[in-house]
C-alpha cells in the first residue's frame, strides 16, 4: 500500500503532468520523425499512426527500459534533495508540469523541439530552485551537462546533414540518374537492404533493447548477429521483395495485391495484364510533389472521352443533356445533410446520444489522421504558397516506378527507429514519473537507479500513440516538404542518415536529439537536391528558435514553480 498518503495531491497533479507529457511526445517528437515518411507519400497519415502506434508501444512494453535513472541526464544530483523525500517528489512534479506545459505551447504553435531537452532543462531549473547554480552541472559532465546541451544544437544537424548527403550522393548516381534508373535500382536493392539492416541492427543492441542488454554480449557475438541478420534479410529481398517490385513497375500489374508478395518467385511467371487507358497509372503511387493534379486530371479527361464517344455513338441526343447536367454544380445551400447525424432539441436525448456516440467522436477521434498533411505543407490558401511552389520547381523529380523501389527501405527505417524510440525515449519520458511513484509508494528517497514498472511504461506508449494519432498532423504540416521537396529516395536518405547519427551518437557519447538529426539531415539532402534556394531557411529559422527557446523557458518555468512553492508563506 502507499506508504506517503499526505501527498496524494502530488501523485494525483503528476499523473495528469505525465500524461500530457507523453502526449505532447507523440504530438510532436514522433510526430517529426515520421513527418519525413507521410510528406514522401511512402505512408499516408493514418498508416504512419497505426506503424508508430504498434512500434513505439511494443517498444516501450516488451523492451523498454525496466532501470530508469532517477536524474538520468546528469544535470542534478540526489544530493540535493538532502534526504527529504517530499521535496524530491515534488521536484520532479514541478519538472514534469513545466516540461508538459512548454511541449504544449510549442506543439500549438508547430514548433518542432526536443522533447527530451525539454524535461532535462526543467529538471535543471529545478536543481537551481534547491540549491542554486551550483547543484546544476553546468560543463560537459560526460555528454550529459548543460554545456553538452547547448553543443547538440550544432553537433547533431550537422553530423546527421553529412551523412544524408553522402548517402543521397550514392543514391542520385548509382541509381536516380542512371538511363535506366528501374533496372539499377533493382541491381543494387539488395545491397540497400544488406546494408539498411546492419544500421538497423545495431541500433537495436545498442540503443534499442536497453532491458534486454545485448550490448552485453562479445563483440564477436554482435558482429556475427547484425552479419548474418542482414545477410538473411537481403536474400529474403531477393527472394519476394524482387519479383513483387518488378510485377509492379517493370510488367506495370496493376491487378497485384499486398498478399501476393508471400508468393515470391512464383511472381516472375505471373503473366502481366492487358494494358488499359483507364488503368494506366494504377500500378505504383503517385510520389510526385510538382503536376500531380494536371496529370491526373488529363487522363481523367482522356477516359471520359474514350467513353464519351462510345456514348455518343449509341445516342448522340440523350448524351448531351446527360453530360451537361452531370457539369452543373450543386449549390452550397442545396446539399442534402444526413438527418441521422443532425442533434435536434437537447444533447442528453437518447437519440442525441447516440448520434455523438456513434458519429460525433469516432469524427473527433479520426480528425487527426484524416487531414491532408501535402495541402497543408503546400500552404494551400496562404501568402507563401507561391514561394514553397517555386522552391519544389528547382528539385528534380524521378519516374514513379524508380521512387516506389525506395518507398519500402523508407518505411523499414522508420519502423525500426520507432521502435527503438520507444524502447529507449520513452523510458526516459516516464522517468521522473516512475521516480514520483516510487517515493509515494515506498515513503522514501530514489535510489541511484529507479526501477520503472512496465504498467508505466504501457501508460507512456500509449499516451504517445494518442498524441501522434489525434495532434500529430499539426507539426507535420510545418515540416517535409515545407521545408524542402520530399520523395521516397529523398526521404529514405535523410531518414537513414539520421540513423547513422543516432547509432554513432550513442556509441561515442556525442548528445544528439531524433529531432535535430532528421532536421539536420532533410537540410541536407535538400540542398543537395535543389541547391541553397531549395530549402526554406525561414522555417528552419524558425525551428532552430524553438529549439534554443526550450532550455531557458522550460529550465526558468520549472526553477520558478519549485521555488514559489518550497518557499511560500504558510501557516
């Protein structure tokens, strides 16, 4: 039973604090990873939910971090809490509500920033409020101080732009340039996937699967587990990724299906079909940012006509009228409305009732994975439209059928990412959380390392899922290809050389952000790609703000809510 029952009120505030905190993760530190993958058409939107949703909870739940450092950044010591086990709790309460409520300023206002520096920043102001500046560690501190903070705001974009463009570099001419860029890109899949899957890999025992320690293990252990695990998936590439892919933009079948890629080899004697006007462009998506609609439109117009004149030629009299009245638009005010979702009279009718259960929230619920990110990120409507337009008009865009190839390595990384996300990030989410309910079921101070219950890593997981599901759109919409043209190849480049980063990173101590490595990295490959004037500047401007803005306003907000009520005046 809990033990510390006079601060209940405390547990109570840090739940709703906790909850929001990960919600505002979701809504706006997962939300930036995959924001890469929707803007790339690779996912659309409620697929990159449903991916990120499975990933990032299996990740948390059956790998997470079971040990939680009670100050797991380095940036306060338990020393400063001098024993007092209500002042601690309280400490991390105060940190969670100034993290929460900065992440959800910031994420209203699509301001992409680190999560993690967030609660590492208030924990600091914290420190300040108890002990003042000296009980903050200020230097480097083994990649874990303040001084170390404020360097990943270069470190990591620049490290992970370095490695995109090197990896875009090999992409352009090995494949993208080539005459014949389907053939090249089905020569070297396998390789992509050898080599996408050792990265993955390794990110996996070294940063992914904290709980399950496999970075323990020898080192020729580990190197023989990420040789052979490549290998084996590069031949399983060969094997049902490649007739499937050639099916689809080699023989243009249009009639294949996601269940037919288990088939493997018995697809290259699959017959292809007849070639139809109306099914022309049915094969792969459409991946274009440029002429999508104009193209679409001229081949709707082309199938209209096709039937038009077998009409025409069956009863030219009646064809007329028909067509004319199917061009006639329905006035606003005359559009029929459901009357089976209309609320008449009171909302606590029966029949109201149902309408809201059966209508109104499942809409509610769905709105965040139902809008359209590419409108959005085009800034449809607005004054900078013309100017995201003509920066996508100096990017080159590739044939559908080559882009398609890389749409599956593009996903495979940001499945893989999401689950060591959530595996790792999301243990250190919860961590002064799981620190709050060890003091106020134990009655006692946190020990050096904080044991995190899995019930509270499952609440963080699937916090974070509904933040992405239901707010996560609204930082999408400022990244991708607001920030410069996207597409599968483009994607997967900036998607794996932020991998890269992370691993290394991890390996090194060099203190890195998810999110400042994919911004580091589509910067990147956007200038590669379009050149300087390729790449909006005043919206990176703009991230990079919130980014510096994240340390003084969360460390300041969590310093001055501990000090005002450790030292206010009471009876």
């Amino acid at each position: 039973m809990p033990y510390m029952h006079q601060y209940d009120y405390i547990f109570a505030i840090s739940v709703l604090f906790a909850a929001l905190d990960a919600f505002n993760i979701g809504a706006n530190d997962v939300a930036n990873s995959f924001a890469t993958s929707v803007s790339s058409r690779s996912l659309t939107l409620r697929q990159a939910c449903l991916a990120a949703a499975l990933m990032e909870f299996l990740g948390a739940v059956l790998v997470g971090a079971k040990v939680a450092g009670t100050i797991k950044n380095g940036i306060i010591s338990l020393s400063a809490f001098q024993g007092n086990a209500g002042v601690e709790m309280l400490g991390f309460a105060c940190a969670l509500a100034a993290s929460a409520t900065w992440l959800m300023i910031a994420t209203r206002n699509s301001w992409p920033v680190s999560t993690t520096y967030s609660i590492v920043s208030a924990l600091a102001g914290v420190g300040v409020a108890i002990q003042g500046a000296d009980a903050v560690k200020w230097g480097w501190n083994d990649s874990k101080g303040i001084a170390a903070i404020f360097a990943g705001f270069i470190i990591a974009p620049g490290i992970s732009a370095g490695f995109a463009i090197v990896v875009y570099l090999i992409t352009k001419y090995a494949v993208l340039e080539r005459k014949n860029s389907i053939k090249a890109g089905l020569m070297f899949a396998p390789l992509y996937f050898f080599t996408v899957t050792a990265v993955l890999t390794m990110s996996i025992v070294y940063k992914g699967a904290p709980s399950l320690k496999l970075n323990k293990l020898s080192q020729t252990t580990i190197a023989l587990a990420i040789v052979l695990t490549s290998l084996v998936v590069a031949i399983l590439s060969i094997l049902f990724w490649l007739p499937y892919v050639h099916a689809k933009v080699v023989k243009k079948d249009y009639t294949i299906r996601w269940y037919h890629f288990f088939y493997g080899p018995l697809l290259w004697k699959r017959p292809a079909p007849v070639e139809s006007l109306e099914h022309a462009h049915q094969h792969v998506p459409d991946y274009r940012v440029l002429g999508r609609d104009d193209e679409q439109q001229q081949h709707q117009d082309q199938v209209n006509e096709k039937r038009g004149s077998a009409s025409n030629s069956e009863d030219d009299v009646e064809a007329e009228p028909a067509q004319t009245q199917t061009r006639q638009r329905v006035p606003l005010e005359e559009v029929e409305v459901d009357p089976k979702t209309q609320i008449e009279g009171l909302w606590i009718l029966p029949r109201n009732l149902w309408i809201i259960v059966r209508y109104k929230i499942p809409k509610i619920l769905t709105h965040g994975s139902s809008v359209d990110i590419h409108a959005m990120q085009a800034g449809n409507g607005s004054k900078q439209a013309n100017r995201i337009h003509e920066m996508h008009e100096r990017a080159s865009q590739y044939p559908n059928e080559t882009e398609h190839m890389y749409s599956f390595l593009q996903v495979l990384t940001a499945c893989t990412n999401s689950f060591a996300h959530g595996s790792n990030d999301v243990a250190n989410a919860v961590g002064p959380f799981a620190a709050i309910y060890y003091i106020w079921s134990n009655g006692e101070v946190t020990p050096k390392d904080t044991p995190t219950p899995t019930w509270i890593l499952a609440f963080g997981g699937a916090m974070i899922v509904i933040g992405l599901a239901t707010y996560g759109y609204n930082i999408m919409a400022v990244l991708g290809n607001k920030l410069t043209m996207h597409s599968p190849s483009r994607g997967f480049s900036m998607e794996f050389g932020a991998s890269i980063t992370v691993l290394l990173a991890s390996q090194y101590g060099i203190p890195v952000s998810t999110t400042m490595c994919i911004t580091g990295a589509t910067t990147g490959v956007g200038v590669l790609s379009s050149g300087w004037k390729g790449v909006n500047w005043r919206a990176l401007g703009w991230i990079f703000m919130g980014w510096v803005l994240t340390v003084p306003v969360a460390g300041i907000a969590g310093g001055c809510l501990m000090g005002i009520i450790l030292n206010a005046p009471h009876f």
